[in-house]
C-alpha cells in the first residue's frame, strides 16, 4: 500500500503518434479516476466533447449510464481512487477518448513520490508536441491533417486550414498555459452538487473517527472489550475469518510472493500455498463427471482474494506487478493485538476501506451500490433482535427498499430473487465471516435437485457490539 498523501508521476502518451505526444504529470494518490480525466482532458489539450473510459487490471471504468446495455461492465470511475489500485512504478493503464476517433493513451506510473508541501497538485512538469485537433479523424486522420496542413499545394491544404481556424503548429506546446488550466480543477468536478452533499453526507458515518474523536472511540472500543464475556472472547478467538487472516500475513512473512505481471495476483502456488494452511482447507482442483477443474488465478478463490483485498486496504500488506508482496509494519502489529481488536480492526476496514461489490462480481452491480447502502445495511442489521432467529427474505426485502438497490433489466421476472442474492452475498455471507451474524439453512428442491436455502438470520451479542462501534 502506497504511503499516505503519496504524489503519481504519470506519463500519458498517445497511441502511435510519431513523434510521440505525451505529458507528464504529479498527480495527488487521493484523486479519483474522474478527476484523472478531467486532467487529462486539460493537459493533453482536448475538449471533453466525447465519451471516455479507463480499463485497468481488465476492468473498464467510465459513467456507467454509457454503458447502456451493461456488456461492458462499466464501474463509476467517480467511486474509485488511484490509491485503490495497487498501482506500483512501471505499472500501465489506458485510457480511451472519443470512441469514434479512438484516441488511445498509455499512462505509465514513473514514481510513487512524497508531496512537496509547497506544490500545487496537480501540476505538468513537462510535455512535447500538440494535441491533434478534436474529430481529426483519429490518429490517422491526424497525419493525413498534418500532410495536407505542411503542403499549401495539397488539394485539401485550404479546407483544412479553414477548418482547423488557422495555422496550426504540432510542435507547439505550452506548459504555463497547461498549469493555469490545471489550477481550476476540483475534486470530484462533473458530479452534480446535491450528489457531492449526498455522498459527503453519507460518508461521514462510515469514515474513522476525527482526532478529536479519536478518544471517545478508543474509550468505547476499550469497554467493549471488557463487557465480553468469556464465550464471547473465546468466540472471537477462534472466529476462522482473523486465524486466516493470520496465516495469511504469516505466509508472506516468510516467502518470498511477487505478484503476477498482468494483475499482481498472488501466483498459484502462493494460493495453495494460503489455502491449504486455512482453518478449513480449500479444494482447488475437482474432478466433476470425469472433467478436471483447477485454480487458475487467485481472483477465482474468492476467500483469499477477500482477505488479500481487506489486507491491502487495511495496509498491511503492500505490493503489486512484479512487485514482492510484504507485510508492512501495520500487518506486523495486527498478530500482537488481542482478538477482539483485530477483528473491530478488520470489520472496520471492510466497513469504510473496500467495494462491497467483490463478493458479488457481475456486471449488474457495475454502477457500484447505492450511495445509501452501507449506512441502510447497518440500519437494518441494528434492527435485528439480538439473539432470535429472524426470516431472511423479508429482511433482505426491507434493506432493499431502504437502500434504494435495483437491478438493470428490461424482464423483471426474477429481479427480486436477483436482489435477494445481493443482499445475502454482500451483506449476509459476510457479516457472517465477521461473527455478526448466524444463519440457518433449511434443504430445498428445485428443478429436481436439491440445494440448502438461507431461511433465517440471527444477530449475534459479538455482532451487536460490533455494529454499535461501527455507528
């Protein structure tokens, strides 16, 4: 995980442009991606005329309500941080703008850096040669713009001149006049203002506490902690969700991990390695009706690439592309604190740090969840009468409705047992891990075979304590 406050040297350079047109730019690790594109609108020299879209790690950011038919599984880039990427040096990512032109940039990460705290951020530090003008016609478009703009004798050297409102110098560049445009940029630009106070609003609840609050949550952590009885301790102790993490950290400790090249994903045989050390050892490889099945990437074990995501955002680990996962000093404290600690620690991450839309990876959540969600989950599971078993459907039915969650289809046939499943894989199967909740499964048929249905919930006395901190 990247030191806090750390600045991105970023190098944008256009696709194929010869010579190259690029930029380079010190970026703060708490922009987001829309704010990245705002930049790189004014640094390079475009308009923002068109449609864009960011693809990193195989997964395309952008507005999502482009992605009308949801095929590519567009995130809001305005929820995610560059902070959240495990970006590392030598890292890439693209960027696209205008999909008709294609206008295709390779960003590469040059230097993770410490601020100047007399900098202004962002700020370009250097450059070379225009941008092409906008609807050229793609890079293409654009030499055969140049070749007929260098040739007064070109048939379409006056058309092109008109066009263009003059002449026009592909080696110019002018750095002051990029900074000054820089300069206006603001955090979150481009959303509308009552969304800004909505999320604003809404982040408030789930944010650590201030400095100044920083006591009185110390304080009730720490009566927390006493008021547990000795079940209560012992359950927390055992709870597989912290042993795992445990062994999690433990391994990288003590092998040498260096993530994949294409996503810094553990390699395989770090995730047998984890997996068959865990409190109940998973199966990778199956043999089904005679057909082999094995792992072929950690995003595929969805309980190590959990606490792998809780551990990097927690910072407790660091690492990346070709980079050496290693425990940071955080993750060498999280063994030595006592495990009740260790699981608010994790809970708490898991509340405030990581897209809740891992546990349920499908284009229908690409648009995230609502900006309600979280604050609506911990509502409804408070709601719960501690200690009694309590029907699942009609609670997932109630947070549904408080939360405002839809499911982007034109058959709405099965769109509330969709809705149902979110509920459970997000917020129930979940809170279990943490020890929040208990459920209990009742044997169903359907379409001749069998299967477990989840039939009710039950909000623990650990639970309780847990979700009252986290208000």
């Amino acid at each position: 995980m990247t030191v806090p406050n750390a600045v991105y040297q970023l190098k944008v350079t256009l696709d194929d442009s010869k010579p190259p047109i690029w930029r380079r730019i010190l970026v703060s690790e708490n922009i987001t991606l829309h704010d990245l594109h705002e930049i790189i609108q004014r640094v390079m020299g475009w308009h923002n005329y068109h449609l864009h879209m960011f693809r990193i790690s195989g997964q395309i950011y952008g507005d999502p309500e482009e992605d009308e038919t949801g095929m590519l599984g567009t995130k809001n880039e305005a929820r995610y941080r560059i902070s959240q990427f495990g970006l590392r040096e030598k890292s890439k990512f693209s960027y696209e703008y205008d999909f008709g032109d294609g206008w295709e940039h390779t960003l590469l990460v040059e230097k993770i850096t410490s601020p100047d705290p007399s900098a202004h951020y962002p700020i370009c530090v250097a450059g070379k040669r225009a941008c092409p003008p906008e609807d050229v016609g793609g890079i293409w478009g654009y030499a055969d713009f140049l070749e007929a703009m260098a040739d007064s004798a070109h048939e379409e050297h006056d058309e092109m001149l008109e066009w263009a409102g003059g002449e026009f110098d592909p080696e110019r560049f002018d750095l002051d006049k990029v900074n000054k445009a820089l300069r206006v940029i603001q955090p979150a630009r481009g959303r509308h203002k009552a969304q800004r106070e909505e999320e604003a609003e809404t982040d408030d609840d789930l944010m650590p506490p201030t400095p100044q609050g920083q006591k009185v949550m110390a304080d009730a952590l720490t009566a927390w902690v006493q008021n547990l009885n000795r079940e209560q301790f012992d359950a927390l102790d055992s709870l597989p969700l912290r042993r795992d993490m445990l062994t999690f950290l433990d391994y990288l400790a003590k092998n040498r991990t260096v993530g994949t090249q294409s996503t810094g994903n553990l390699p395989l045989k770090a995730v047998r390695g984890i997996c068959e050390k865990f409190v109940k050892p998973l199966v990778l490889d199956q043999t089904i009706d005679g057909h082999s099945y094995k792992v072929h990437s950690e995003d595929e074990v969805f309980p190590l690439l959990f606490l792998h995501s809780l551990a990097f955002h927690s910072g407790m680990v660091t690492g990346g592309q070709v980079k050496t996962w290693k425990v940071t000093s955080e993750g060498q404290l999280f063994p030595q604190l006592p495990p009740p600690i260790q699981v608010y620690f994790l809970i708490a991450n898991w509340w405030t740090q990581i897209d809740w839309t891992i546990a349920f990876p499908v284009s229908g959540l690409a648009d995230g969840l609502p900006l309600l969600f979280k604050p609506s989950a911990s509502a409804c599971l408070r709601e719960l009468p501690p200690g009694e078993y309590a029907p699942f459907e009609p609670f997932a039915d109630h947070l549904i409705a408080q939360s405002g969650l839809t499911w982007p289809s034109k058959d709405q046939t099965n769109v509330r047992a969709i809705l149902r499943s979110v509920i459970k894989r997000v917020v129930v199967d979940m809170m279990n891990l943490f020890g929040v909740l208990e459920c209990e499964y009742v044997p169903e048929n359907s379409t001749g075979s069998q299967y477990s249905k989840l039939a009710n919930i039950r909000l623990t006395p650990i639970g309780k304590g847990l979700l009252d901190l986290l208000k």
